[in-house]
C-alpha cells in the first residue's frame, strides 16, 4: 500500500509542548582528551520537527549517539521518551538512522525490511506500507547492493518508520537524493511531526531545516550556541529604502517610526516597521517631497545568521 505525502506547514496543527528528549549538560569527553560534547541542553517536544543544525564535526552525532545509548556521556542527565538512553522500553518506540544505513547487500530492500519487522515485532503488511511512504515499492525487489546511495537512505528511514515510533532520530536524511527527492523527504517529515511525533533532524543543510523545522539548535565546537524558531534566529526584517534626496526621506521616516527605527547605510535607508505600515511610511515620504525609487523587505538568511554564529564555512549549504 502506498501512503500518500501530504503538504504540511512546520509548525501547523502543533499542541502545548510536551517534551519527549530533555538533555540537560550533556557532555562527551573522549580517553584521547577531546571533548565532542559540551554542556548540551537540548529539548525537543512532541509533534515538532527540532533542527540540529551545524559543520561536519560539530558534535551533532555523537549527541545522537548518547539519547539513543550508543554510547555513554561522560555527564551530564538525559531523557528520552520518560526512559534513560539505550532502555527497551524507550527504543521501542523510537525510529533512528544514524550516519549511513548498513544493510544486507544481497537481500533486496523488502527481504531486508521483512528481517527488521520480525525482529521488531511488527507485521510484513507495515513493510509494503513503509516502502511506499519511502517511494521505493518499484524498486523494492532489486538487492540492496544495487541501490543508489539516495535510495539507500530511503530504505533507511523506511526502516525507521517500521514500528509507528513516537521520536524519530535522523543523522542527515537527505544526504544522497536528487531535488525532487529532497523535497519528497522534507514533506514526508513535516507530516510526521504534525501527525504527532517528535523529530530530531541533524544536518548542514540550511536550505533543509529553513523550510521544514519549527525549532533550530545551533551547535558549534559541540556547544549549542543558539536555540530558537527559524524566523527568531533571522531577526525582524528590514524595510530598504531608496529614495531622494535621501536626507529627507531620513527625517520623514524619523517622524514617523522614532529615530531608533531608521538607519542610514549607504545610500538606503533601513527601517524597522510593522509590514502593515508600509503603505503608510510611503505616503509619508511623498508628501514629505521625497521620490522613492524602492521598497523592499530585507531579511537575512540562515546562512548568513549561522556564519555569523560559528564563523566557520559550511559545505554543501542548500
């Protein structure tokens, strides 16, 4: 059977906050002396997808390696669906795909899914189901060891929708697929949140977690250095500016808006106004005599925002 993937808005149809993984000075120091973790809060609430966001060696993983018990901290307290990491009762009701899915090479992905349902309890009808949501019931009995690296991060998350969990735990979902399946990849993880799940989504895709995730952490040199909604991490727009003589368009929007709200920078003025008085800050400045050439919102990206934050390059940024 083949699940259709609805269109879902991160952050519709959310419910009052029910937290699902609490880390509280969640800390990983190696023998080796290097410390990957440091401090770590982390909160992520049921029927959200919560963005882990940061470079290649940030600590991202080995966060994720410690709420699914993979590997213990080295202080530091964590939760994960009222359980300790690594408790049956907890992964019982956990999806996780961590780094790259490993599979049989030369079972196809059906047979590999049938093994992982019988371990897991679950009925061969939820395989079928599962393949579908993960678009791969035409491919589903070729072998493993053909796949492409974009279908085998399919049967991955496939695999982690098994048992219905209530947390899924994804280490960079998208890594491998085309656009088109990027995009398939996102809705389906937009509609798993708001069906009620919590969503932890690790990745470096700025792209990626701007358009699906309710809540970003920014994690940097294994501290998180910011937590919040994509658009409070972006700050106010600004309204640009560009008139003449520029002077007096400066002085008509002062009167306006209060001197703090307009800045000169260059030759535009930047101003921070409610998008509904815009029309009005317009007819302010013609009556004022000024000509306005443009206005336009102006809002920095994720990108600019995280690049600010880390002061690091970020590859492969979408």
């Amino acid at each position: 059977m083949t699940t259709s993937i609805i269109e879902t808005q991160p952050g519709q149809g959310r419910q009052a906050a029910v937290p699902v993984v609490v880390a509280r000075g969640l800390t990983k120091r190696y023998r080796s002396g290097v410390l990957a973790v440091d401090a770590v809060d982390l909160q992520v609430n049921r029927g959200e997808v919560y963005g882990f966001l940061g470079p290649n060696g940030a600590g991202k993983t080995t966060t994720m390696r410690m709420l699914l018990g993979l590997i213990r901290p080295t202080s530091g307290s964590v939760t994960v669906l009222g359980q300790p990491p690594g408790a049956p009762a907890g992964l019982s009701r956990i999806g996780a795909l961590v780094e790259s899915p490993g599979f049989y090479p030369y079972l196809s992905g059906r047979d590999n899914l049938r093994v992982l349902a019988r371990y897991a309890g679950v009925p061969d009808s939820r395989v079928e189901e599962v393949l579908g949501v993960a678009g791969l019931s035409d491919r589903a009995g070729d072998t493993f060891a053909r796949y492409s690296l974009g279908m085998k991060q399919r049967l991955g998350v496939a695999s982690t929708l098994l048992n219905d969990p209530d947390l899924l735990v994804l280490d960079e979902p998208t890594n491998g697929l085309d656009p088109a399946g990027m995009a398939d990849m996102r809705r389906l993880i937009a509609r798993l949140g708001a069906e009620g799940r919590a969503v932890l989504l690790s990745s470096h895709q700025l792209g990626e977690v701007e358009q699906v995730c309710d809540r970003v952490g920014v994690i940097s040199g294994g501290r998180v250095i910011a937590e919040s909604t994509v658009a409070e991490l972006r700050g106010q727009a600004e309204l640009v500016v560009v008139a003449t003589p520029l002077a007096d368009a400066a002085r008509a929007a002062a009167a306006l808006l209060g001197e703090s709200a307009v800045q000169r920078r260059g030759d535009a003025l930047r101003c921070q106004i409610d998008p509904a008085r815009v029309g009005e800050l317009n007819r302010a400045l013609v009556r004022a005599g000024v000509d306005v050439t443009e206005l336009r919102r102006d809002e920095r990206s994720l990108e600019e925002v995280f690049l600010a934050m880390t002061t690091q390059e970020v590859p492969d940024v979408g």
